[in-house]
C-alpha cells in the first residue's frame, strides 16, 4: 500500500493547485481522480468547453452572410452544432495535456479510480482494473460538483437536459426553454440566441444575474431582448413534461417539451436546458467514514482554512459552495496546502473578480452600488461608454460600459463593473487599483495606450470626478 503526505480526490483547479502547492513544499503526493482525463468538470465539461464554445460563435458570427434564407439557416445550423463542438475538441485536449503536464512534472501521482474512503486515513480508488489502497496523512476533497437534476423532471439527455449535455446536441435546436438565470444559465442562453435558436430564458428572481450590478444586469436584459431572447423574469416552472408534437409544431427531434409556469403559462419548444443550482459530487464518497456529512446540496462544510470537521481532512472548490468559480477554486487549492503544511501565505479574498461569459460579457469587483447604499457609504459613480473610446468603435461594440465607484470622501474606488467586448480582462485593472488602495486622482492622471479599452478608467475616472465637484 502507497502512503503519502496529501491525497487529493479530485483534479479539477482546486485539486490540482493543492497537489502543486504541497508538492512545492516537499511532500509526497497523490491526485485520485475518477474520470480518465485530467482537469475536473472545468476542463472536460464545464468552463473550457463552454468558452471555447462561446469564442468559437463569435468567429462564426463575424463571417455570416447578411441576409440568410430560411433553407441556408435550416441547413448551416444542421451542421454548425457539430462543427462548433469539433473545434472545441482542441483547445479542451490541450488543457487535458497542460494539466497531465503540470502534475507529472511535481512529481505528483495520478491514480484513476473512483475515491471512497475507508476510515479517515485511507483511501481506495476503485477502477475497472481493480481497486488501489491509499494511505495518507492528509486529505483534500477536491471533488466538484454537478449540475442539480430534480426526480420531479425526466431528464432525457436529449430533450430535457443540463449542461452537462449541451456539448452532446448534434443538431441545434429551433427553439429551446432555458430554466434558470443564473451564470450558467445565462451563458448559454446567450450562446444559442446568438447561434438563431429561439430561447426563452425563465427565471424566478425579478432580474439575471441578482448579485450583479443592477445597471449592468439592465444594459444585458436589453441586449438580449434586442437580440431576439425572450425573458420570462419573476415566473417559476412548476412542471416540465416531453410530448409528440401536434398540428403545425416542428422538432428537431419529433418531441415538443412543454414547460407549465406558476402563473398557468404554458411554454413550448423543441428542447429544455434546466440551469438550476449545482450539487456537490460526493455521492459515493464514503464521507460518514470519517465522521463528515455534505448537507442538502452536496456541499461540506469547512472553516476559514477549509479545514472539515476532520482535522487532517480539508476540502475546496465547488464542494464547498459559493464563490464555485474556477479562479477562486485555484487560490483555495494553494490556500489549503498553504494551512495543512504550516506555509505562511495570505491572500485577498474581498477584491475577487467575477466574469459571467454571456454575449456580451460582463465582469466585476469589489462594491455594487445596492450594496453601499445599504451600508450607507457615500459614493458616485464614473461611467465610460465603449461608444466614447476609440477602440469600441475599432472592435465593433458602441453598446459596451465600463462603471467606476467612487468614495465622495476619501476618493479611493470601491468597485469596477463592466459590460462589453474584454470586459473579464478590463476588470483587472480596477482589481488592482482596489487591493493597493488607489484613489480616482491615479485613473484622471494615468497616460493609456491609445486605442485601448483600458482608456475607459480615465474616461470614467474624469466623469466621476466631475460628479464630485458638481460640474
């Protein structure tokens, strides 16, 4: 039987900035991992792919013909599904190597199999090759999670899917219900209205996307209502049931899924993607092993330094509920490894950005305007147009913003939002400009390439300022 320092379950980001960061420090290490390839939900069926996916349309759509007849949208959509699928296959199988790369080249183990534990310091990882037994001082469950699939619906893999199966669709869609305007949900959503399909998107809170910026959240409603996305905002779906079509009814696959809202609405359309809530992956984990419970959702519960209830057992990423990003995944992998080893390492978990990867895009950090205004900080609020900044003009994006808060005493930013072309990368800057505490005087003073997008936070910086002084 193997022993070893640290077993990481699980070789998504979390897992694998753990496996590396205690690998740094010397330790011997091991990655369990379920799946034959490398990388988690993030490589293999969730943030990769479905960015890929996202890029490739924006090409596409760049190169399409002005005035399409119906027979040319029929036939390039029949075959558009399965060419936007290929062209992802790439870019996920080099993420797959780069992760496989990065393990072996620390020294890191990699042992495929289903992890369960035995008793709080082994492991066996159960593969159709047999089982292995592990024994280790520490654990890391690392294990993600995966889309939430209520037994209320009957989930075909065809019909009625998550996105766990958007990937397998061969042919797209005339029409699809898309429940849930969450990120996910929203993400694709905006995918297949771009690609022609008609999507309504259904969602029980009054707006997309509620912890956004609400102008933000607003600018994204209008652009997807103007792109052709029907919003059915504050309506729930009580049931959700596939029938034969009937009368006039097309589909793509002879089915017609019917979505019944609370308000007795009834929704059809060929298919229905249910973006609803995640669960965490701990199904079969052997949790009441070790004395550890994941609650209604999956999730376990770990204190400030991910730590479970277990001492020598921590856990990170998804399983352990919000933030549930990659990125924030990664840091909490290197803060674990960090803690276990008695490694001194810090980091700024208040100036996160987020990116949501929707057409258009949308990121943010620090502060919403809801949210000081709850707490009673005075601010004001900078705002550039991409239509005032050159380089708007030069991508093609007039309808793109960049916000900027503002303390009205001390000056210092208290948050950046921005909606548009870049706008993930465009948010960075602002996150610096957050964690060393720079006040709007650095932006108005600052010299910026031009063109750039970056020019917004100068443009921004002088509209706020100009609030300021009442001018």
């Amino acid at each position: 039987m193997a022993i070893y320092d640290l077993c990481v379950i699980g070789s998504g980001p979390g897992g694998q900035k753990a496996a590396i960061q205690a690998a740094k420090l010397g330790k011997r290490v091991c990655i369990v991992e379920k799946q034959q390839t490398l990388g988690g939900v993030t490589v293999n069926t969730g943030t990769i792919p479905s960015k890929a996916l996202r890029e490739a349309i924006l090409q596409m759509l760049g190169n399409r013909s002005a005035m399409p007849s119906e027979q040319d949208f029929y036939e390039a959509r029949n075959r558009t599904m399965s060419e936007l699928v290929a062209s992802c296959q790439g870019v996920m199988h080099n993420e797959i190597q780069m992760v496989d790369r990065h393990l072996r080249s620390n020294g890191i183990e990699i042992v495929h199999g289903f992890g369960s534990f035995i008793d709080d310091h082994h492991v066996d990882a159960i593969s159709d090759g047999g089982t292995r037994h592990i024994e280790a001082e520490h654990f890391v469950i690392a294990v993600g999670s995966k889309p939430a699939k209520p037994d209320s619906i009957a989930f075909d893999a065809e019909d009625i899917i998550t996105s766990d199966e958007v990937f397998r669709m061969g042919v797209l869609p005339h029409s699809m219900i898309v429940v849930g305007g969450g990120v996910i949900g929203t993400e694709y959503a905006s995918m297949l209205s771009a690609l022609g399909v008609k999507v309504t998107l259904v969602e029980g809170r009054s707006r997309l996307l509620d912890f956004v910026d609400a102008e933000i959240s607003e600018a994204l409603q209008y652009n997807l209502r103007r792109g052709g996305m029907t919003l059915r905002l504050g309506e729930k779906v009580v049931s959700i049931r596939a029938s034969e079509p009937t009368g006039q009814a097309r589909s793509v696959n002879n089915r017609i899924v019917e979505a019944v809202l609370e308000s007795d609405k009834v929704l059809r359309a060929d298919a229905l993607l249910y973006a609803i809530g995640r669960q965490g992956a701990t199904d079969g984990l052997g949790l009441n092993k070790v004395g550890l419970k994941a609650d209604e959702r999956g999730r376990i519960k770990v204190n400030q330094s991910y730590q479970t209830e277990v001492e020598h057992i921590y856990a990170c990423g998804d399983v352990i509920g919000f933030p549930a990003l990659a990125s924030t995944s990664m840091e909490q992998g290197r803060m674990v490894a960090c803690s276990m080893f008695g490694q001194s390492c810090r980091s700024v978990p208040q100036e996160i950005p987020y990116g949501i990867y929707s057409i258009p895009e949308i990121s943010m950090v620090g502060w919403t305007e809801e949210r000081l205004t709850k707490e009673g900080i005075p601010y004001e609020a900078g705002i550039a147009q991409y239509d005032e900044i050159a380089r708007g003009h030069l991508l093609g994006d007039t309808t793109g913003q960049l916000k900027m808060l503002i303390h009205q005493e001390s000056h210092q930013i208290l948050g950046v939002h921005a909606i548009g072309t870049g706008a993930t990368e465009l948010i960075h800057i602002g996150q610096a400009a957050i964690a060393f505490n720079a006040t709007v005087d650095y932006f108005v003073n600052a010299v910026f390439n031009y063109p750039t997008l970056a020019e917004c936070y100068k443009v921004a910086a002088l509209n706020g300022l100009n609030k300021l002084r009442g001018m």
